[in-house]
C-alpha cells in the first residue's frame, strides 16, 4: 500500500521546509481486482481542493475489455472522474480510435502521452493520438515519464507539435490549464 509510504515522505519534505505541494496518484489498471480496491478507498486518486476526486485508469495493452462503459458509469455515480491514461497505446483503440467515443461520452477524460504526439511510440500509437487530437478528444498531455534516459518527459517537444499544428491556445489547454 503507497499510502503510508507517502504519508511518510510528505512529513520528512515538510519537516525539511520544502515549498512543494505533493500528491499521490497513480495508474490504476483495468481489472477484476479494481472494484473491490475501490470499494475498499486503498486506490490512490487525484483530489481537488473541493474534495473531488479522479481515477487515472489505465486500459490493458492489449483491448478495450467488456465492461469497460459500465465501470466508467460506475464510477461517475461515486462522483469520481476517470481520467483514461494513454489510450493512444491501447492496440485495439489503436486499430479502431473510434471507439474511445462511448468512453468519452459517459464522461471518461482523456490524457494522452507527450512521447506518442511526437511519434515516439511508433506509427500506430501517434496515427491514434492525432485522431484523438483531430475530433478534440483530448482533455491533457502527460510525460508518463519513467526516467530521464530510456522514457524522457518530451513535454516542450510535444507542445511545440500541438502548437504548430493546433494552435497556442490549444496547446496552453493541454499542457498547462487542464492537468
């Protein structure tokens, strides 16, 4: 469990008088074991000031699984808001990018990944985030960074893409008013 752990670290960046503002959050993966982790408050989320909370909700690789409409549903009946994480990186959203609508429409967020915009997860992962970005699918870009060598933020390298082929104001929203 990560709570503890943060909680943890949160007082040793406090008691060092670090002016930061610190949050855990983390990818939750799409599967049988979510529901009852949910149930049970041990998955971490993203909470606004105001106490609203939202689900970074990862997909597996490989599909969109059955269910997938219904779970989102089910979370916006607990008032918590998912935000799907790279879809772009979904294979079977990668052969048919239409089908993020449904999860769109039931009030799913989009967060797509800053390498995939500048093609660095390949042909099919960036013809799918272009599409994601063509029908304004997309509510924020993330670095989903993994460290600075093999997964790098690629942030600015991926706004300046969004900026020339969209436009400051969209790019400002993506990157800076939404996250």
């Amino acid at each position: 469990n990560l709570i503890p752990r943060f909680k943890a670290f949160r007082r040793q960046v406090e008691a060092a008088q670090i002016p930061v503002r610190l949050a855990l959050a983390s990818e939750a993966r799409l599967c049988d074991e979510l529901l009852p982790l949910l149930e049970r408050g041990i998955v971490p989320m993203l909470e606004s000031a105001v106490g609203a909370k939202t689900l970074l909700l990862e997909l597996p690789h490989s599909h969109v699984p059955a269910g997938s409409l219904a779970f989102i549903r089910w979370l916006q009946r607990r008032s918590i808001t998912p935000l799907l994480a790279h879809p772009e990186r979904n294979k079977e959203l990668m052969m048919h990018p239409q089908r993020l609508q449904p999860l769109r429409d039931a009030g799913c967020l989009v967060q797509v990944t800053a390498a995939a915009v500048t093609g660095g997860f390949g042909e099919r992962a960036q013809r799918a985030v272009d599409f994601f970005l063509d029908k304004n699918w997309v509510n924020m870009v993330a670095s989903d960074a993994h460290n600075l060598r093999h997964r790098p933020p690629l942030m600015r390298e991926a706004a300046a893409v969004i900026d020339a082929r969209y436009g400051a104001e969209v790019a400002r929203q993506l990157f800076v008013a939404a996250p």
